[in-house]
C-alpha cells in the first residue's frame, strides 16, 4: 500500500513533533485535536522548530515552506477517514485511547494502518478493541521527535507481517531507525529509562544529593546530555509517574515502586515544564 495521507490524533509534544518530521518527509499530514488553541499552538510550534532547523543550516527555507504547506488541522476527527496510516497521540490513558479509536474505525479505509504512540500501553490490548488488529501497532516517537533518530515499533500479538513491513519502510523514510520492541510493559527505551528517573527521586527524596548534584553527576559523571530530573520535567512528571505504574501493574516487582515524591509532585500539579514547575522552577 502506498502511504501518503498522514493522519495525527493530539497536537500536543509528540504530535505536533510527529507532524513537523512527516511533514519534512514529504508526507501530506491532518492534524487533529479537540481543541483549536492546541492546534494553532502545535503550528507555532512546528514553525518555531522548523526555523530552527533552517537557522542552523539543517534545512532550507523552501523546505522549511514546504513543510507547512503539507500540514493541515481539523477539529473533527471523522476527517481523518483519508488518512493511509493514523497515529493516536493523545493523552497517555487507555480509556481516552479506547474512546478515540471507537469514533475514528468507522470512518476508516479498509486498509489504513492504525497505530498508537503509547509510551508504555499494551498494544495487544488497544488493537484488540478495534476492528483491525493485524494492521494495528505501537509506533513510538522520542521527544524532542525533530531530534531524536529512534522510533520503537512495538507489534500486537496480531499484528501482521505487512504491516509491520509498511512501517519499517516509513521510518526510514524519516531518516530515523527503527528498534523492534515485544509487547511487554513500557517496551525497551522506558522500560530502562524510566527505573533510572525513579531511582533519580529516590536519590532525592533520601537526601542523597540535591536536584543540582544528581543532575551534574549524570551529565558529567555518564555522558547524559541531560540530568534525569531535567529530563523528568522534560519528558512530564504526569508522564513518569504513569509509566512507572504501568511497570509495577503490569510486572508486578516492587523494584518499579513510583517514588512517593514522585507521586506528591504530579499530585501538586507540578509537572515539569509543561506546568512551568517540577524539579526546577521555570517561572
Ligand atoms: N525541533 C528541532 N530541533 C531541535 C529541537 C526541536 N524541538 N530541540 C532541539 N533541537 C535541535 C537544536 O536546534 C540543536 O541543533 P544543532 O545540533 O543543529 O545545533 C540540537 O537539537 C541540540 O539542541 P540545543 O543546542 O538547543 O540544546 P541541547 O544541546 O541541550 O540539546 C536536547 C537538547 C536534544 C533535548 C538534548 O538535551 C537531549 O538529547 N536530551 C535528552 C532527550 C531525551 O532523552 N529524550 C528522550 C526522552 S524519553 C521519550 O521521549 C520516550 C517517552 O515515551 C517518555
């Protein structure tokens, strides 16, 4: 099948990155949100970074246009029904995730290739609520998606060998490279990511060391180029702590525990730097 139609469901971190490197790519992309504010934010945002790319010579201007001109919004998700490959990237809760799928299946092509950016849901048990899930996969972009080479493609235990082909082809196509994950909670990058933040709060909350301390010892003690407190506020506190209980539930090993200051802060409201505080203070 011949991929062109692009359609992205959540405007927010990872879709409109998802839509700036489709649409980079040549890809003609519909971006959906229930919100108009999300959506021009998103376009902000996508142009913001694709000027960044221009000003550092990583792309031309012409591309830069041409990038814009392939991206579109829409508030009704129906319109999607054009899409060759749909990727949800809403909201990290699988009723949300659930309730979406239900509303988009009937507007459909038969032969659309459905797929999930979910950063720790089973994949086996989104596809298996919809009416397709041989073409269904977890299609998993990093964040900042413009910068970051991997994408984890996770397969649902009914997932088929086309499919899977299909979107092989498509990340390359991005200029990225693909790391096949098995369907287990969090897949691979969080799976060993996340247990690393946690431990990083712990760290904290024993009084180990401070934000400061912890961050520089990763950074110039390993090479990270960001400390995990930074890159905790970074990725979403709320996004942590929920991937961390997806590890506990779904392995059932106290060693997943969620840091109990971690849950006070997304308890807080403070969740990093979507909320302008978490771990640092960016007010
Ligand atoms: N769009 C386009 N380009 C961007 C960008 C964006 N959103 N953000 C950064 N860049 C570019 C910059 O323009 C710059 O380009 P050049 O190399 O051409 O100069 C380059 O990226 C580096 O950026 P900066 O110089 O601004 O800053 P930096 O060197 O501190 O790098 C960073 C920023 C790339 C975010 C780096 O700190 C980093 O790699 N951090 C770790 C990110 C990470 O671990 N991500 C994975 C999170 S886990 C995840 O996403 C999975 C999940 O499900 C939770």
């Amino acid at each position: 099948m011949d991929i062109q139609n692009i359609g992205i469901v959540g405007a927010g971190q990872m879709g409109n990155g998802i839509a700036h490197v489709f649409s980079l790519a040549g890809y003609d992309v519909l971006l959906n949100d229930i919100s108009q504010d999300a959506l021009n934010q998103a376009i902000v945002t996508i142009s913001h970074n694709l000027e960044r790319q221009v000003s550092r010579g990583k792309i031309e201007q012409s591309e830069m246009d041409a990038a814009l001109s392939r991206i579109s919004t829409t508030l009704k998700l129906e319109d999607l029904g054009v899409s060759d490959l749909v990727i949800e990237a809403a909201t990290e809760r699988e009723d949300v995730k659930n309730a979406i799928f239900e509303r988009l299946l009937p507007h459909l092509k038969p032969e659309t290739i459905l797929t999930s950016n979910t950063s720790s849901i089973s994949i086996t048990r989104l596809a298996s609520r919809t009416d397709r899930p041989e073409k269904f996969m977890g299609f998993h972009f990093m964040n900042p998606v413009p910068v970051m080479k991997l994408v984890e493609l996770i397969r649902g235990i009914a997932t088929d060998e086309p499919t899977y082909h299909a979107l092989l082809k498509v990340v390359e196509s991005l200029g990225k490279t693909a790391a096949s994950a098995e369907d287990f909670p969090a897949f691979i990058v969080n799976r060993i990511l996340m247990p690393m933040i946690n431990e990083a709060v712990y760290t904290l909350y024993e009084g180990v060391g401070s934000v400061k301390s912890i961050d520089e010892s990763m950074k110039l003690g390993a090479n990270h180029p960001m400390g995990p407190l930074e890159l905790a506020d970074f990725i979403g506190l709320d996004t942590c702590l929920a991937i961390m209980n997806v590890l506990h539930d779904g392995l059932a090993d106290t060693k997943y525990r969620p840091c109990p200051l971690l849950t006070k802060y997304v308890e807080a409201g403070w969740l990093g730097r979507k909320t302008q505080r978490g771990f640092y203070d960016y007010r």
